[in-house]
C-alpha cells in the first residue's frame, strides 16, 4: 500500500467487500455519492418547484463545464445528455444526408448499442452505412478505415477505445484524414475518458460522446457530448428542449443557447448529475498520475494472465484486458462472481473482461488469477 494513489481504495465502498474489476460497464461508487443524492431529496422534499431556483436548472451546463477540461475542452463546450448513444442520436439528426454525401462510416466494433441508432435512426434519415468489418473480433484494421473514407462520406464514426478489447485507435491520424476530405468526426469515448488521457481539440475531433458511469465513477443516465465550437452555429437541432434555449421567457422569440448545451435533449436525471460532481472530484483531485498506474496495472494484469490464459489486449494499450479462459467464459465469470471477484462477459464474446483503475492492487490481481480456472 505505498503507492499514494491506493489511499484512495477506502473511497470505494465495494472494494471492502469483492475484487472489482468492471469499470469498463459500471464503475465503483465512491463513498461521497450516497450525501449527494440525499441533497437532492432534501431539496425536492423542502422546497418542492423553488429548487429549480437553487441551482437545479444550471446543472446539466455545470456539469458539462466540470467534465469539459477532463477532455481539453471549454466552458459552454459540453453538453450533458442521458448516455451516449443520445449523444450520437443528437449529432446524426443535425446534419443533412443530401447533395451527393449520405454515407457514414463506422467500424463492426463500435458498442452496438451504439450501431442500432445509425441502423435505425441514420438509416430513416437518408445516410448509407459502411461498416468496416474486423477479421478477428479484435481489432480493426486503420488502413480499411481510411480507405473507406471517399467523396461520399457525410461523417465518420468510430470508437476512441473499443469496448471488446480496449484497443486504442489512432483518432489523431483519422481526424486529419477527415479534415483533409471536409468529414466531420464523431467519436464515442465511453472507454477513454477517465481511463487514459483526452484531449479533443489536440486530437481534432468534431464530436464527441462521454458515458458518465464507467471510468469517470458516475451514476447511470450520465452522459456528455462534446461539440466543436465553431460547428455550434452551422448544425440544426432537431431534438430541442427548455434546456436548449437561451431564455426561458415567454414574451422572447425562441432561439437555442449560444453553446453545446443547446443540444441537451431535455429534462436530464439530476440526482444522477449530483452523483456524477462526487465522481469528478476523484479525477480532479488524483491528477494525471492516476493514467500512469492504471495503464501500469493494466500491463501487469496482461503479463500475469499471459502465463496460462490467451491475452486479446494488445500491450501499451488502454486499461481494459481481455482474455480467453479455459473452458466457457460464462462459467468462468460465474466461478469468478462467487469468489468475489467481479468481471464481465458478453453474449456472443468468448472472452472475458477485466479492467484496472488507478486504485487496483497487486493483490486484487493476484485474486483474479487463483479464481480462475484451469
């Protein structure tokens, strides 16, 4: 326990009681999220409507504006939505599909909750999708991406971390590929922010989606899309709400606020958002050294598992490993579960998931490897 960033273990409840290594799905509740809540229903329960006045109605930009430097982004940069595949939703209803460029490319590894808004929503829309396929379940090939951006691309899609391997794609490359052919680039970060460092406009991004509640240690419902500033004016909004507008009197014409929080969707889960600013605090508060340890850690997770088990994760990669276990991946989970150590499969994977934060042990490690079979 010398290391300064394990004092923050006794911050995590659950990390008393199981080997938690899923903050790849839902990441650990810090200790400070239960008073947070409980502020809100103290509010809601003593003042009723006037809580709207105490704050409540500036949250989602508060909130944004606390996520915003942890992606190298602005004030009034950020605008907070329920979860990620809303914030795709927003920015695929804002552009038009017209004048020979309907086609947006994504990759067969994107979440695929994810992939059924472009196959549903984008589809109805006009846009024409392109999946670039992966030969082995694991990884992308960049050369294929690239090559699938052509004259008729509306807009490129992809994943910064992909959430089968956590394979760290090269998003810098891709976006100075999209901006020599005027394509704008979303990317989904569920798997980056909080687990290695984001900078968004270093990167060159135009969009870009943040889930709350894996590796920045929020609540359900907590998500965030970035908006490159200068593409604010020039993009229709076509899922509007009360949020979304620069004033909120009746006499004044309707006109959207003059930042990314013209795209929130409307009425957004405060007690979650009040979850979520206890969460932050750890990633303020830790610094970047938490990147470090955690992709240290990540590292030594692999070369443990390396010894008797087929590592997917490439080295030097973010901080989610993945492995094949011996024998069948859900009982592997389930013999692991009723050890205390939790992890996490997924239908039609035949491997496993573990993921590491900056306030993983050697020891918690160590219990992974003796839980598992063979």
């Amino acid at each position: 326990m010398s290391d300064p960033l394990l004092r923050y273990r006794d911050e995590f409840p659950i990390l008393a009681t199981s080997t938690y290594l899923v903050s790849n799905s839902l990441g650990a509740m810090p200790r400070t999220v239960p008073e947070r809540l409980a502020e809100y229903a103290q509010q809601w329960a003593t003042l009723g409507v006037r809580a709207w006045a105490q704050g409540w109605w500036e949250m989602p930009v508060s909130v944004g504006d606390e996520i915003a430097p942890l992606i190298g982004a602005g004030a009034g940069e950020v605008a907070m939505v329920p979860n990620v595949s809303v914030g795709q939703a927003q920015v695929l209803s804002a552009l038009d599909y017209g004048g020979g460029r309907d086609t947006i490319v994504m990759t067969a590894l994107d979440f695929p909750s994810v992939r059924y808004v472009y196959d549903e929503l984008a589809a109805r829309l006009g846009a024409r999708i392109v999946v670039v396929p992966s030969d082995d379940g694991v990884g992308v090939s960049e050369e294929r991406l690239i090559e699938a951006i052509d004259e008729r691309t509306r807009l490129v899609a992809i994943s910064h971390v992909t959430w089968t391997t956590g394979r760290v794609l090269p998003v810098g490359q891709i976006a100075a590929l999209c901006r020599e052919k005027g394509v704008p680039l979303l990317v989904d970060g569920a798997q980056s922010v909080g687990a290695i460092p984001v900078n968004v406009p270093v990167l060159g991004c135009d969009f870009y989606t943040v889930s709350g509640q894996k590796w920045l240690l929020g609540p359900d419902a907590t998500g965030a899309l970035y908006v490159r500033p200068d593409l604010v004016e020039k993009l229709a909004v076509h899922f509007p709400s009360g949020y979304g507008l620069a004033s909120h009197d009746a006499g004044a014409p309707i006109a959207f606020a003059p930042g990314a929080d013209r795209f929130d969707p409307g009425a957004v889960p405060l007690p979650a958002l009040r979850g979520l600013l206890a969460a932050l605090s750890f990633a303020a508060e830790s610094g970047e050294e938490r990147f470090d340890r955690a992709r240290s850690m990540a590292a030594r997770c692999r070369e443990l598992l390396a010894e008797r088990h087929e590592v997917l994760t490439e080295p030097d990669q973010a901080t989610l490993v993945s492995f094949k276990p011996h024998g069948d991946p859900e009982q592997a989970v389930a013999r692991l579960t009723e050890r205390g150590v939790v992890v996490r499969g997924f239908p039609g994977l035949d491997w496993i998931r573990a993921s590491v934060g900056f306030w993983t042990s050697e020891d918690e490690l160590d219990r992974l490897l003796a839980a598992l079979p063979g």
